[in-house]
C-alpha cells in the first residue's frame, strides 16, 4: 500500500530493499531521499538501522521514517532517540506518512 502511494508522488521513485544489507547498499550507490523501515526486520532490526545511517555523516539529513506494529509505549521515543525522523505505528495512514515524507523532504 505505502509504495503505490508513494509512488504517485510526481517526480519520486520508489525502491524496496529486500534486506537491511541491499538499504545500505543502496545508500551507497545511490542518492536516496530517505528511508522508511520497518522496526522489526531479519537480522539487523530498524533501530540498528536507523543508528548505522545516523552515523554516517553523508546520510546525517536524510529523513527516515519507521514504521511498527510494536505495542511497546517506548517504542516511539527509542526510535526517536536512535535517530528517526518519524514514527508510525500500525495501523497507520499511509497519506499521513507520505504527508510527513513529503514535509521532511521539503526541510531538507
């Protein structure tokens, strides 16, 4: 759902990284406008996510967004302190997300 709202965006192209190690390729080999994760991955969890791209300098403004059906109340504020730019729990508004995407982008 997220990807075909995104993907109407006028300008955007949208890519979907299989795993947390083709997102950071792809962050090496492209100029991304941001990342959306998930919380909950294989391997490397989203909150690992958000830090190793917070400590590149190159990725420092990149708007990331993370997504989580976690019920954790402080699941917001770690990923908040990780670094995230957003947090949206599930269920979540895909046009509220992209409304953010788009508002951070614009910062940027």
């Amino acid at each position: 759902m997220l990807e075909i709202v995104l993907g109407d965006v006028p300008g955007w192209t949208v890519s979907v990284a299989p795993t947390v190690e083709r997102a950071l390729q792809m962050l090496d080999s492209s100029e991304l406008a941001a990342v959306i994760t998930d919380l909950h991955l294989p391997g490397m969890d989203g909150l690992e996510l958000v830090a190793h791209v917070r400590a590149h300098t190159r990725w420092a403004k990149i708007p990331i967004l993370v997504i989580s059906g976690d019920a954790d109340p402080g699941t917001p504020e770690r990923v908040r302190a990780a670094g995230a730019s957003a947090f949206f729990a599930k269920p979540y508004s895909p046009l509220a997300m992209r409304h953010k995407l788009e508002e951070l982008i614009d910062a940027r």
